[in-house]
C-alpha cells in the first residue's frame, strides 16, 4: 500500500495532467453529479454555478467542475478589485487518498505558492489544513460551513489545525453567482 504522501504525489501528478478549468456559466456546466459512488460524493453540492463573495476592497469568485468522473473535483477562484480586475488566481483540486483515507487538495497561485493539505467533511462543515510554500510560507486553517445556496468560509493564518476557534473569525458568505 503506497505511503500517503506517495498517494498524494501520484494523485498531483495526476492533476497537473489535467487541464485548468475556468469559471464558466451555469448553461456551461453540466448539472449531472458524477459523485454519486465517490468518496467526495459529499462535496458535490459545490458544483455548478460559479460562487461569489465580496470582501472589503475584494471579490472572491469560485467554481467547482468534476474531473476523472467524480474522482477529482477542480477549484479555481479568482480574486478581483472592486472594478473588476483580477489579481490573483489560485487553481487545484481536491481528491481522495485511500491511503490516508482522507481528502487531499493541493490549489497553485498564478505566483506559484502552493498550498496543499488535507480536508475533511464533517456536520455541514468542510475543514481544511494546509502548507503553503514558495510565497509566504506558514500555513492556515479554514472551514467552509456549507448551505443550499450559500456558504461561509472562516480562516485563520499560522496556524495548521482546524477547529471550532475558526467560527470566531468574520466569514467571507459567497453565493450562487
């Protein structure tokens, strides 16, 4: 049985060969779930039209598409001014590692720091851990508490463990877009 960390540099791998995706409209996207079977079945709410959030001076726009039937799920989110103009781009995906048993997801800046860690699905609320390396290092936690048409995302820098403290902090709320 592969290690993890050989799990998830296989399943990188894998990624990397697959191409980006870009926010696309809702007429664009299928509606179909390919996750019904998948362990990231649970994720599937996510897909479809792109998610949008406003921060203070930001705006946060997402999209989730299924790639390798369900096997891989593929993020892009695009931060821009309030006029429109995009300054960063983050793209990756989250997959299983059967070895860890658990989530993996790695997400690239168009500046190339990387984040990857592990994630995890528990009572409405997706928890994640992570690195980041080749930016400002360090690393983060977060929780996605997820509705029907909108969700929160809470996160703290420095730190890698993710727990209930997180919901102290502000949310950024996206909606359907």
């Amino acid at each position: 049985m592969p290690r993890p960390l050989t799990a998830f540099a296989i399943a990188l791998v894998l990624i990397l060969a697959v191409p980006s995706i870009r926010p696309q409209s809702a007429t664009a996207q299928t509606t179909e779930s390919k996750a019904t079977s998948s362990p990231l079945a649970a994720l599937d709410p996510l897909t479809g039209p792109t998610w949008l959030a406003r921060g203070d001076g930001f705006m946060s726009t997402l999209a989730y598409n299924w790639s390798l039937d369900g096997n891989i799920l593929e993020v892009a989110n695009e931060l821009a001014d309030v006029q429109g103009n995009v300054f960063l781009r983050y793209e990756g995906a989250y997959m299983w590692d059967p070895g860890a048993g658990e989530i993996a997801f790695y997400t690239v800046s168009g500046g190339g720091e990387l984040h990857k860690g592990r994630a995890w699905l528990d009572d409405n609320v997706l928890w994640h851990e992570a690195e980041i390396s080749g930016g400002g290092g360090g690393g983060y936690a977060s929780a996605m508490r997820m509705g029907d048409d909108q969700f929160e995302f809470f996160m703290i820098t420095g730190t890698a463990k993710a727990g209930l403290e997180l919901f102290d902090e502000t949310p950024l709320v996206y909606g359907r877009k």
